[in-house]
C-alpha cells in the first residue's frame, strides 16, 4: 500500500510567505487610503494581516496606524476645546493635515519609496 502524495500548498502563498514586490506596494497604498475612509481600522488589520510578510507594507501600515491614532488623540483634544470654540479650528486643521498627509503617503507607497508621516506619535514600532 503506497502514501497518498503531500497536499499542494496553498495557492496565495501562505500567511507567512513573503509577498511579492506589487502586492507589498499595493498593500502598502491600501493602509493609507483605507485609513482615510476607515481611520485606524484599515492600517491597522492590514497591519495584523500582513505586517510579517514584508518590511515595506509592514513599514507603511505601522506609520498609517500612528499617524491615525496621533490624528484620534488630536480629535478628542479638538471635542474637549469645542466649548472654547477653538476645537473647531482644531477639527478643520486635522481633517486637511489628514487628507493631504495620507495622499503623499499613498502616492509614495505607490511609487515604492518608504514614507514617514510629520508630527506622528510613533506608539506601534
């Protein structure tokens, strides 16, 4: 009686496998425009998902998570001035810094290039 063959192995690669070049840079777009529909959720599960496949879309998704959560601590800071009405300018101001911020980042994941956001809070390394 002879053994069965092994079983192929996974057709995407597998959880841990390294991913190539243009998913890395697709993955690592997708964690800056995600954050800018979805806040820190996006970079963040793109982060636990496929932050040990690769150096540059763990890279980019780490620094859109700190930046989005930098952004979170900014917003509760704008709620709490609102009664002094300065939280309003503080609203408007992070909601340009994010857009702009976010698009840059994108546009150099797209290109490949490693990006590091400004006055970022780095709590996730």
């Amino acid at each position: 009686m002879s053994m069965p063959p092994p079983p192929p192995p996974p057709a995407y690669g597998g959880p841990d496998q390294p991913m190539s070049q243009s998913d890395e840079k697709t993955w690592a777009l997708l964690s800056h425009v995600g954050a800018i529909f979805f806040g820190f959720l996006a970079p963040l599960v793109i982060f636990l998902v496929f932050g040990k496949r690769g150096p540059f879309v763990r890279h980019h998704a780490v620094e859109a998570l700190n930046f989005q959560l930098t952004l979170l601590i900014g917003y509760v800071v704008s709620t709490i001035l609102i009664v002094i009405l300065i939280g309003i300018v503080g609203f408007i101001v992070l909601a340009i810094a994010s857009l702009v911020l976010s698009i840059m980042a994108a546009i150099a994941a797209n290109n490949g290039q490693w990006y590091k956001y400004p006055f970022t809070i780095r709590m996730v390394k």
